[in-house]
C-alpha cells in the first residue's frame, strides 16, 4: 500500500499541472472505488478552480476556489496519470483543466476512494478527526512520544503504527526508521528513554524524507504521476532484507506480528 512518501511524491507531482488550473471537465466512469463517489462530485469541481494541494497522513487534498477540498487515498494500487495518450480500463476518475492538461486516477484493485468535503470542515472527517501529529511537522518531538507512550506495554512497533499516535507511517519506513534509531521493534513502547525517542524522532524525519527525495518505494503498482516509479527501495537497509548480513555484523531476522512482517536485526537494535 502506498505510504505517506508516496503520497507526498504524488501530490508533488500533481501540483504543477492542477495547481492555479480551472477544471473544465470532471467525470467517474464508474460508480464507485472502496466506496461510492460523492454525487455531486462532478458537478462542484468543474468550474472550480484549485487553490493547493497536500496531504494529511496517507489522504491527498486538493483545495478549490469553492471552499471545498477533495480527499483521495491511493488503497492498494491506486496511481494518478498525467496527460495520458488515451484512457485505460482501470482510469476511474478524469479531470481535464482549461490549460489542456489531463490527470486520470488509475486504481485496477479499487482500494482507493475519494471524498469531497468543505474545506472549513476537514477537520471533521472522519478518517482525520482522531490522526496524531504529522511525522514531518513540528507537533512530532521527544517529549510528544513520551507522554503518548506513558505507561504503554504493547511493544513500540505497533504503537508507531497506530494513527492516533502518529499520522501517516506504515509498515517500511517504520522498520528503516527503528533499525537507523537502533530500537529493537519489540522493545515496551512505555519504557524507551527520551533520549531514545528523540533519536528515533530524528531518524523517522530522515528516512521519510529521504524516501521522498527518492520518490518514493515501488514494490508493487506504486508509479509517479509521470509514470516513473520510485527508487528508496534500493536504499533498504532491513526491509525485506530476511538473512543477509547487517552492517554490525549481525543478520537481519524477520518476524510477523498483526499480519505484518517486521525486519530487525537482533544484535544491534536493543
């Protein structure tokens, strides 16, 4: 599934073609992805004019002159194609702007949705009103860890999966960020010293942002905008690493936990 770098990545690619544009044309060309497309999506984003784009967590957003703001989430395959030559089977969504440019949301799984919400409300949706701080922002410190993880026996693993902690980090980069922090992925999330966590709030920042430089990790659909894909996964340092040797000498181990697979290595994460 995508994660937050590959959102970013998106929506960095979108912004020069939709960003200042006035839609002249918007049209699904099914009726739903996960869910059903808002009704009147159509009819209040063509006209309409974007303001900006970004993400919150996992969700694009992109902001109109008319007050409302369209969330997309990517699901399992989801992808945006821009200016493509013709239309795919699996292009769901098509938004043509008076510039001549075209964007088609691509997703074969249809894991993905779109939302259509005013933009004073957002706060509100659903899927929003409950995330924790932005790992990038500035509500991400030390001390915010601390106190969310107080007296927490769960191991820190899940805990950092857990979106009413932090927003937006998944499985890989959780992994690449306890391994650089060198925190064992089973360590009691309660227990792990401020000195600790804010060594580990430093490398969430850096493997997240070196993803992003990256474009991004495309293990599977995962593609840009423009169709290139993403390059971090040649910079794994554990993930999906099973049985090859580390850097200290140890061997890098897997275990599943919640239906997920972690990469550790034992003898330098503690």
């Amino acid at each position: 599934m995508p994660e937050l770098p590959e959102v970013e990545t998106t929506v960095r690619g979108l912004e020069p073609v939709l960003k200042g544009e006035r839609l002249t044309h918007v049209v699904t060309r099914r009726g739903d992805l996960r869910r059903p497309f808002p009704d009147d999506l159509a009819q209040r984003m063509t006209g309409a004019t974007v303001t900006g784009l970004g993400r919150r967590a996992k969700y694009g957003l992109i902001d109109t002159d008319r007050g409302d703001t369209m969330i997309f989430h990517l699901g399992m395959s989801g992808r945006w194609r821009v200016d493509p030559t013709e239309l795919e089977k699996h292009d769901h969504l098509v938004i043509d702007t008076a510039s001549g440019r075209r964007v088609a949301l691509n997703d074969p799984r249809r894991f993905g949705s779109v939302d259509l919400v005013p933009t004073a409300d957002l706060a509100e949706f659903p899927a929003f009103k409950a995330l924790g701080p932005e790992p990038l922002g500035p509500d991400l410190t030390d001390a915010y860890l601390k106190r969310a993880l107080k007296g927490r026996v769960a191991s820190i693993k899940p805990m950092l999966l857990d979106q009413r902690i932090v927003a937006g980090l998944g499985n890989i980069y959780v992994c690449e960020a306890l391994y650089a922090a060198r925190i064992s992925p089973k360590r009691e999330a309660g227990r792990i010293s401020l000195a600790r966590l804010d060594r580990l709030v430093v490398e969430i920042r850096a493997v997240l942002e070196s993803a992003i430089a990256a474009g991004g990790s495309s293990l599977r659909d995962f593609a840009h905008p423009d169709g290139n894909l993403g390059y971090f996964s040649k910079q794994f340092l554990v993930y999906g690493r099973e049985g090859e040797p580390c850097g200290c000498g140890g061997t890098v181990k897997r275990y599943t936990e919640g239906g997920r697979s972690t990469f550790w290595c034992p003898a330098c994460q503690s």
